[in-house]
C-alpha cells in the first residue's frame, strides 16, 4: 500500500488528480491531499507518505519551501513536481536529487500515476 501526498491550491484540480490516482491505483494506494504547503507540513507531523506530489506557486508555504523542508527533514521522501513554469531552479533540484521528477502541467494522469507507484 502507498500513500501519497498530493499539494495543490487549485481544488478541483487536486480532487481530479487524486480520484485519478485512486482509480488507477486501486487499493494499492492511499490518496492524501493538502491545499498548501503549511498544510503539507502539518500533514508530515503525523503521517508517513512514501511520496509527495507537489505544486510550486501556492499561497503561504510554496512548493519551493516545501521541498526545502522535504530535504531538510525526510529527505528519504521521493517529491515530484507538478508545474506550468520550468526554470532552472526546478532543474537544479533534479540534479540535487531532491525532485525525482517533473511534470508539467496540464498533468497526463497515466504518466504522472506511472511516476509516482514508480517512485
């Protein structure tokens, strides 16, 4: 069984992508979501996920800041990014290791859903 962390301020948007998650995957996966990364963090205090999906551009706590805090405090937690905007930030994260893959928005729900059992 997975667990996995979906981060998105668009709520339609992440109730879309975990229903999809939840259909592909069946019962091999838990699907959690956080509108933030404030809320992820809480989140983070009292669950254990094996992987975070995350946004970049969300009010109060940002994607940036949440992989930051993923580096910092599970850093065994693989992240994958979802976002409209690549830049060479995202790109040096990659190379860190910290993101394990990019998606670019508007997400293919089978690559991203392949992405993340992977992960």
């Amino acid at each position: 069984m997975q667990d996995i962390l979906l981060v998105d301020d668009e709520p339609q948007f992440l109730m879309s992508l975990a229903d999809g998650l939840k259909s592909i995957g069946g019962r091999k996966c838990n699907v959690f979501t956080a509108k933030n990364g404030k809320r992820a963090v809480e989140m983070l205090r009292t669950a254990v996920f094996d992987v975070v999906v995350t946004d970049l551009r969300m009010p109060e706590m940002n994607g940036f800041e949440l992989i930051e805090h993923l580096g910092k405090y599970h850093p065994d937690i693989p992240v994958i990014v979802m976002t409209a905007f690549s830049d060479y930030s995202i790109e040096s994260m990659v190379r860190n290791n910290l993101v394990k893959h990019i998606a670019e928005k508007p997400v293919d729900l089978n690559v991203i859903a392949s992405k993340i059992f992977a992960a």
